[in-house]
C-alpha cells in the first residue's frame, strides 16, 4: 500500500468565471487540463473615495471610539523579528450613504507554522524569509449575519465585504501607498439592477426593479471541534489544501517592483478564496511557501495558459523543494482570447498535475478565478448532461455561481452539485492528501485559536465553541483531571479510542479504512492500496486509489446507463483500424491495434446517447452491431474532444486488459512490468505502519 497520489481521472470540461460560454480541456497522459473563461471586470463601476477608521475601545469604557491609524500590528516589542497582529479588530467605513462596520478576526487557518517566502533577486541570490507577515482577516458586517468580509491589514485595508446584496470593494489609493499612515482609500460598489431589462435573466423579468431585495440564507455556523470529532466519512472531516503561490515576474512589475506588495496581494487572494472554501465545502486553504520570480521569469510564459502549466509543472518537479498538495502560478500576463487560466482536473496531491495558473486581475477576481481552478484541482466538474436538464442549477441566478457561466455579480457559491462532485471525487479514492492536517498554523501560542500550540495541551476554540464541545475536557487550553484529549477523530469523552478503533472507513475497494493507535486522538493518515491490487471483484485494477474498468469509463464519459461493451466488440473492431475502431490515429490514419492490445483502444460502450456528458463529440457516434453465437452485441463509442487532437474516447491508463494486464498508451502490458512500490511499512515492519 501506497501514501495517496492524484489518480488518473475522468476527463472533464467545464464552464468557469461567469460569462464562459465553453471552457476547453485538454488530455496529457492521464491528466486533463482546464482552461478558465475570463471573467466581467467591469461590475464595479461605482467609486467613491474615503477615509476608514479603526474602532478601539476607550480606555475604561465600553463604547468605540475611531481612529485613522489602521494598523492592526501589536504594540510594543519593537525588537520582534515576526510581525503579529492584534487577533480582531473593527473598521467603519463610510460611503455610499451607509456606515459599515467591519467586525474581522485573523485568519488563523491561512499561513503554515512552516510558511516561507522566497524571491530571487536581480543578482539571482535566492532571498528566503520563514513566518511572513500576517495581516489576513475574516469576518461580518456588524448587525448583518448574511455578510462577509475579507481584508488584509499590512498596508492599508486591501478586500472586499459583502453586504447581501451589493459587493464591495476597498484599497488604498495609488498616492497613498507610499506612506506607512494609510488615508484615503477607494471603495468600488457592485451595481445592482442597472442592466437593460431584456439583459436578465427569466426569473427576474416579472418582479418589482424599483424596490429589490435580495440576501443570501446564513448558513448554521458549526464549531471547528465539532466537525473534526466524530466524523465517519469523508464530507463530514475537514480538509485542508497546501497551497504554494508562484508569482511571476510580470506580477511583480505590476506591484511596483515591491516584493512586499506582491505577497500581502498573493496572500489576500488565497484569503478571500480560503473564505469561500471554510463555508461551503468544509476546506480549508493553507499557505505553506510563496515565490517571488524578482529578477525575471524562470521559464517562457506563454500566451496559451495550457502551455505555461505544463512548463509551470515541469519547474515544480526540478526547482520546488517545499511540500504542498498544489502550486498555482499567479501570472502578470494576458493570456489569448478569454482565458484566464488553465488547471489539472482531479490533479491535486500530484506531483505533476497539482496545479494551475491564474491571469492577474483585481483582487476580488482572482480570487474567484483561483476558487475556480482550485476546484478543477479537487475534481469539480460541471456535468454537461445535468446542467442541459436543469438538474445542476445555480440558486444564485442574480450573483452566480463559482464554476457557471451566468450572473451579474461576481460569484461566491458552490451548487449542491458542484459540491456533491467534490464528495464523489473524494469518495471514488481521491484528495487523499487533504486529510492531513498542518501540524500547527502560524501564530504565536495563543489559547482559543483552536489549534494546539507550544505550552498548551489542548485548545477546544473560543468560549462559545468550548461550549458546544470540548469544555469538560479542556480548560484554559489544559486538560481537565484524568482527560487525554479533547478533540480528534479517536478521542471521545476526554479519552483515546481504543487501538483498532475504526475512524475513517474505506471509500472504495481500493481504499482502506484507518484506525486509532490507542496513544493518539487523531486518525492516522490517509492512504490507499497499492496499484496492481485487484478490484470490484475480479473485474478491475487499483491505479491511483481508484478502481479502473472501462465499465466505469463509459459510464463516467456517457452517463450511468451505460456499460462496457462485450468483450468481443472490442476483438472484431479496434484491430481493423478504422474511425470505428483502433488505437489512436497517426496524421490522418487510423492505427490497428495489435491483437493483444484491442482492449486498450478505441472504447466501446452500449446503449450511448447523442451527448456525452463531459467534453465535445468531434464527428459521429460510431454504432456498429455485430453478431456472436447468435447473439446481437452493440458496439458504440465517440471521438470525444477536448482540445485540439486530444481524445478522450480511448481505454484511459490503468484499466485491466486480461489476468495481471493493464493499459498504458494502448498497449497491454504486464502488472509486474510496471515495478510498484512495496507496501510502506513502519521499521518494526508493519504493514502500512499499523494505520490500518
């Protein structure tokens, strides 16, 4: 058995950044690529310029008094090698007719313990700084639970804040950005219902323009113990994304060649995506390094962001040292046409395939555009079939929704399906990597973070989340007389689970379910079986921590109806060569498949309707019936495209072709050939190291 790496996945198109009216995808290997849809950036048209205060409480009193000294740094320690930054803080803007005020909380959940910035210089000196400054929080509208904030501190109040029904955002202006006591600040308002009305959409065409309402359903807010304590399947435990951020030098140019600048607008990016991640899918993004290219350009940044992540992925391999789940490259350059950027589908815990790279564009925006290739990372898809149906849609027509092709404002949600798709993926084996949770965050000790720290033997959150769970265990982030623990998915009544304790059960057949040590409040590690194990019953091979068949291929390409076709389809057709049947094309040449390689051509499926459910078909569905033993076998497949000569109508990599055979590149090839590693083992030589 193996530690989880990305497996190789269905191959996915999908609709992104608003306004997309088709999102490509391209197949390399056994990965698929996502290209993102530039989205509208012209919503923000109204501007109003202002001076926000920062709310403390008078010395004595209960009341607020404002302040235009925004910095939320801690005072004294002028000696400190790491910035900290007070842990909430209250900011009153006025504009537009309303005062807001802006209730915020550090974001403890952004920034690894082992964070580290690195840019290399004009003189190519690698420059590395461990911790960073950390200035992200999140938080409401006072008095408005349907609200959302996200806003840096560093330099100024860089961010946005929602309201439930307008989005807004707020940064510095320009000439005031050269000075640390930070003034005058721009505020950008979303417009709301000044588009032609021909322009919306159906739902909106009959209700009253002059006095609209609209505002989003808070969503029952649970505890951070409470949904890592007890869960027995994958949606209910909290994940976490390691995500290292690669800006290019174009990037830096365009934050005034400031290193500093750079990487306080990186890490507000992840921030505000982070904040859609915590809400909606019970993931969290966590920052564990940032690169600065301040010199020039490692490698040739292309106008075809499909391109640039293949080079981008080839750097990862060679030149990143530092441990993440995915790396996205955060570019200064305009890519062709409408695309914003270009993402591995399913990619995430890969090597090769755990990233993505994103077009500049205001902070907000980016945000989105990373929520979005993040999402292709984590297997997000937009099922053609269902959306052509209604089934998938979007309850947010007004605003949107993350990876759909409509509304007016900039999106903030998930659909329910997009979301069911991310369970599906982590159910069929993958984001195994997901469930390891960073040791610790980085923040000074401090008790009611949620996180256990140095000094502190447990930490069940704040007053209100201690009351919920974890009270009778922990007190003042010490345990209580005779209590082991008070959080963790093998802790219960303040005590370890037993060893052998099952707590968190297999997804699939090439999964296994992992148990408690009896030592330890925490699940052990997310793991898989090895590839080459045997799997739905005698029938398919683990690649991956999935379970590959060409049924299940067919039926993921062309909907659940349909099955692989008899094995006989695949003998009489794809050794003839034809658009029918064979195992790929040279030019324009159909190639024959060998007589031991036909089950690792051309896929042959049943019962196929007009449209698939993922990808473009390129020509005709390919029906031919053939007769065996009396018996009439259909034998249907699709030259499915998803960009330029890429086709997804092949035998994907992994799936079994006979006892011990598996396909790689329509060949079939021996298992043993392939050399997998051994089952990891602890030193004591248990397998898998006792986890399960």
């Amino acid at each position: 058995m193996q530690a989880a790496a990305a497996a190789s996945v269905p191959f996915l198109l999908l609709c992104v950044l608003g306004t997309c009216p088709l999102a490509r995808c391209e197949r390399t290997g056994d990965a698929s690529l996502a290209e993102l849809e530039r989205g509208h950036e012209n919503r923000f048209l109204e501007r109003q310029s202002t001076v926000p205060l920062r709310l403390i409480y008078r010395s004595g009193g209960e009341d607020e008094t404002g302040h235009d000294e925004l910095n939320t740094r801690v005072r004294g320690d002028p000696g400190s090698r790491q910035l900290t930054h007070v842990n909430q803080a209250s900011f009153q803007v006025d504009v537009f007719g309303t005062l807001f005020i802006l209730d915020v909380l550090l974001n403890h959940d952004l920034l690894s313990s082992d964070y580290v910035e690195r840019h290399i210089d004009q003189g190519g000196k690698t420059v590395e700084i461990h911790g960073g400054e950390h200035c992200y929080y999140q938080g409401q509208i006072r008095g408005n639970p349907a609200s959302f904030v996200a806003l840096s501190t560093c330099h100024g109040l860089h961010g946005m804040f929602y309201d439930g029904n307008h989005t807004y955002l707020i940064e510095p202006e320009e000439n005031e950005t050269s000075q640390e006591d930070f003034h005058f600040h721009s505020v950008y308002k979303s417009r709301l219902f000044e588009f032609p009305l021909d322009d919306l959409p159906s739902e909106f065409q009959q209700i009253n323009i002059s006095s609209p309402k609209f505002t989003l359903k808070p969503r029952p807010k649970r505890s951070k113990r409470q949904l890592l304590r007890y869960p027995r399947n994958v949606e209910e435990e909290t994940k976490y994304i390691e995500l290292m951020i690669v800006n290019d030098h174009l990037m830096f140019k365009k934050h005034r060649l400031s290193v500093v600048h750079t990487n306080t607008y990186a890490k507000s990016v992840v921030n505000m995506a982070d904040l859609i991640y915590k809400d909606q899918l019970k993931t969290r993004i966590v920052l564990v390094a940032m690169e600065t290219w301040a010199a020039d350009n490692k490698f040739a940044i292309s106008e075809n962001p499909l391109i640039t992540l293949r080079e981008f992925m080839k750097y990862r391999r060679d030149f990143i040292k530092e441990k993440s789940d995915a790396v996205h490259l955060f570019s200064g350059s305009q890519f062709e046409s409408s695309r914003s950027g270009a993402a591995y589908i399913g990619g995430i815990c890969s090597l090769l395939r755990g990233g993505g790279v994103n077009e500049f564009g205001k902070t907000d925006l980016m945000a989105v555009t990373l929520a979005q290739s993040l999402a292709h990372n984590i297997g997000i898809i937009s099922d053609k079939r269902k959306l052509a149906s209604g089934e998938c849609k979007c309850e947010d027509t007004w605003s949107g929704c993350i990876m759909g092709d409509t509304g007016y404002y900039l999106p903030k949600k998930f659909t329910q399906c997009n979301i069911e798709e991310y369970h599906d993926f982590l159910n069929s084996g993958g984001g195994a990597c997901l469930f390891n949770k960073p040791s610790k965050l980085l923040d000074p000790p401090e008790c009611g973070n949620g996180f256990i720290e140095t000094g502190e033997e447990c930490d069940c959150g704040t007053p209100a989340e201690c009351v919920l769970e974890g009270a009778e265990c922990c007190k003042k982030c010490t345990l209580t007389q005779d209590s082991q623990c008070s959080d963790g998915l093998c802790c219960k009544k303040c005590k370890f689970q037993p060893m052998g304790t099952v707590c968190r059960e297999a997804v699939n057949d090439c999964d296994i379910r992992e148990t408690c040590s009896g030592n330890s409040s925490q699940c052990a590690p997310n793991i898989h079986k090895m590839d080459g194990y045997s799997c739905d019953g005698v029938q398919g091979i683990c690649f991956g921590g999935r379970c590959k068949t060409r049924d299940r291929q067919c039926k993921y390409i062309w909907g659940q109806k349909v099955m692989a076709s008899d094995k006989y389809c695949y003998e009489k057709l794809n050794i003839e060569g034809t658009e029918k049947g064979n195992c790929g094309k040279d030019k324009d040449t159909w190639i024959q498949c060998n007589k031991r390689d036909v089950l690792c051509g051309y896929l042959l499926c049943t019962n196929i309707g007009n449209i698939p459910r993922l990808g473009e078909l390129d020509g005709e569905i390919t029906s031919t019936l053939v007769v065996q033993q009396g018996r009439t076998l259909n034998c249907s497949g699709g030259h499915v495209k998803l960009e330029e000569d890429v086709d997804l109508g092949y035998v994907e990599d992994g799936t079994p072709c006979g006892p011990q055979m598996m396909c790689l590149e329509h060949r079939c090839l021996p298992v043993a050939s392939f050399n997998f590693s051994t089952c990891l083992s602890s030193k004591e030589g248990t397998i898998c190291s006792g986890n399960g």
